[in-house]
C-alpha cells in the first residue's frame, strides 16, 4: 500500500505555525436549493461498446 | 435550482483524495425515497431514465452510459444510469440514507457469469443504483447510514485511474473504514476482503466482472469531465437540497485515512473544520480543488491550483460555474456542535 502525505510529509512533526481552528461563526457552508421546472432528458451517453470474447 | 458547474472537469480524478462537509434535510432524504420508488419500480423498458435513482448526488463527474440487460440474447431492457459520484443512497427500505461512491465507467462492465445475477439474464454495462456502497461487515444491514439534518465529514481517497486494480480509503465522521467494512452492493467493482475475492490488502478493490469474468478485461475507466456539486450541469433536474462546505481535493496523490495524523490535517479531535492550510502541507501541495467560505462556494470561486495561480491570478477555465440561488448556511460544519434546528435554516452573511 502506497499513500502518500503518511510518510513524507509528517503534520504532526512539522505543523505550520499558522495553523489554526476555523472560525465559523457565520461563512463556511452553504444550502443548495432543489432542481425545480420540468424533467428534461439526460444527456446522450457514451457509446456502448460491447465487445465478446 | 442550484449548483456548481466545472464543465471541463478536474483532471485526473481517477486519482485523488477528497475532503468535504455535508448534510442532508430530512426532507431531501424523503425526496430521494420517492424517486427511487418512482423510477426503480417503474415497469422496465428501453432508455429507461435511471441516472441518481434515489440517489443523492453530493459531488459528481463524468458520464452517463447505457446499461443493457439481455434475458436469452435478446435486450430485455436499458436505462441511463448515473455517472460517477460521492453522495448517499436511498430505498424503500432503509431509515436513513446509505453513504455512496460510484465509480463510473465508460467501459461495459462485462457478461456476468451467473454468479451475480439469477436465471439467464445477464448485464452489460453499470448497475444503478451501486458503485460503491460503503458498509459494515454482514448482510443484510451492512450500510454506512447518515443522518439527517447533521453535519458529516468524508475523507475519501482512491486510485482507480488504470487497470482493474484499484484502492480505497475511507474515513466518515473521523472513523476508518476498511476491510470488509468496503463492501460494495453494486456491481461496478469489489473489495478484496469484502467477498472474498482473495489477498489481504484492506483497501484494495477490483472490477468485479475482471475478478468473476476473467475474459473480459475491463477496468476502471474513470472519466473527470463534466465536474460539479452537488451536480454538473448535464444532471441538474437531478439536484436535491443539501448544504456543504469545506471542499479539498487533491489529484494524483493517495491518503491513508486509517492514521489519525492523516486526518487531523482536516478534521480536528473536536470534530471541526481546520484550516486548509494543514491539509496542504500534509498532501505536499495545494489542492486542485478548494471551495473554502460561503462565499467562495456562492461565487463558485476555486482557489485551489486549478483555479487560482498564486498569488492573484484567477485561472478561468478552473473556476465553477454557479448557477440558482446558493445561500450562505449557518450552524456550520461541526460533528459535536450546535446543529440547528431540523427543518430551519439561519442564513448568515456570506
């Protein structure tokens, strides 16, 4: 198993001095709103490639 | 509606590990429980419009491709199914929402063998609803579930760029999960460990019809393009109300989320947001991808490298479009913080 930010990149051993706790209080997310109006038709898909053995 | 379009993508996504906020209204939940009975129920005929049947798509890419079913050599039925995503998944079943990736491919899936399917019918192309549903060890309740109307954290990282080989890590609400725990109930692929299909790599997965069907070699196919949250686009009627914050990937670069260290460069031990600037030091550079703040998400404003050239050069082509009302969402991303109250939402200032 290769990973990597596990191994070459200690945080723990070397956190930036400026690392802080987000402060949220107000302004980190956001809603997102329904799909309304009529369906449409979703987009062609890709080609079917059948192939056989 | 409303939603986050990057029509040319984030290339690369084949490899990648990603980071984000999320939460579901209960009545979004509702919403995909009855559109999956809606369409999954439907008697089945040809171009049957499946694609995030009871899905709730939280972050999706790429295309939509044909699945054809063939009872005795002869096309019994097919459907659009959806592309390749990171969201949840609904039934007629279960309480909660399961937690879901697929990863989609443009290559037929193969010709089952009949160990996966019954009778003579076999299928070419993707099962939807699938992919991955990511779960606990032992049918029949094996499903990651997620709560409603709370905030949830995903680490997801992956290699399934080449071959029929891939990886998988998974962290949900700062847990670990590997192993057996990465049992898939579509038909895209399979974990090694889940079913049994040999070697001892917890975060391994196959192309399940490479692992059953060895004469038929397809892999993983990943395709990055379109791009979007929750949605792209082309999938736009699909949408569902959600809330997100904190968007993080990173391409080409794996994440081994069963070390803790790994993931407090995300998520702190109080269960909250940290700053972005941990996680890019851990990963080695910035991410392609970084929607950070309300605002950023409202503007569609990328300042990660795909988007941003450091230290002011905005890169267009990297940059999301925004379409519909996107509000700023307040209590904020928190696995033990205040959660609101189900049902009503504060909006705040971006």
């Amino acid at each position: 198993m290769r990973t990597e930010g596990s191994t070459d990149k200690p945080y723990v051993e070397n956190p930036p001095e400026h690392l802080k706790e987000v402060h949220w209080g107000g302004g980190l997310a956001v809603h997102f709103y329904a799909a309304d109006g009529p369906p449409v038709p979703p987009p062609p898909p890709v080609a079917l490639r059948i192939a056989r053995p | 509606m409303s939603y986050l379009d990057l029509t040319k993508g984030v290339p690369g996504l084949g490899k990648a590990t990603v980071s984000f906020w999320f939460r579901i209204p209960a009545t979004t939940r509702e919403a995909a429980r009855a559109d999956y009975i809606n369409r999954r129920f439907a008697p089945a005929g040809l171009n049957d419009d499946l694609v995030f049947a009871g899905s709730i798509p939280l972050l999706s890419w790429g295309p939509s491709v044909l699945q054809a079913q063939f009872t005795s050599g002869v096309m019994s039925n097919s459907a659009f199914v959806g592309p390749s995503y990171i969201g949840l998944q609904m039934d007629d079943v279960v309480a909660e929402a399961m937690l879901s990736v697929r990863f989609q491919s443009t290559n037929p899936a193969g010709l089952n063998d009949g160990s996966l399917s019954t009778g003579n019918s076999f299928q070419i192309g993707q099962q939807q609803p699938g992919g991955f549903s990511y779960s606990t060890e032992g049918m029949p309740a094996p499903d990651i579930f997620v709560a409603a109307d709370t905030w949830h954290h995903l680490i997801t990282s992956f290699d399934v760029s080449t071959g029929t080989h891939g990886s998988l890590w998974l962290a949900f609400d700062d847990h670990n999960y590997n192993g057996p725990q990465l049992y898939p109930s579509g038909e895209v692929a399979r974990s090694y460990v889940g079913d049994g299909g040999g070697g001892s790599d917890p975060n391994a997965i196959d192309c399940v019809f490479n692992l059953f069907s060895g004469w038929f070699g397809y892999g993983f196919d990943p395709v990055d393009n379109p791009f979007g949250t929750p949605v792209p686009r082309d999938y736009a009627v699909h949408n569902l109300p959600v809330e997100m914050a904190e968007l993080q990937i990173f391409t080409g670069r794996t994440l081994d989320t069963s070390i803790v260290d790994n993931r407090r460069a995300f998520i702190d031990a109080d269960g909250k947001p940290v700053d972005p600037a941990a996680a890019a030091l851990l990963m080695g550079k910035r991410p392609e991808v970084l929607l950070h703040g309300s605002g950023n998400w409202i503007a569609g404003r990328n300042t990660g490298s795909l988007g941003l050239r450091l230290p002011d050069t905005v890169i267009a082509a990297g940059q999301f479009t925004p379409t519909g009302k996107i509000d700023a969402y307040s209590p904020g991303p928190s696995l033990h913080g205040d959660q609101g109250t189900p049902g009503l939402r504060k909006r705040t200032a971006a």
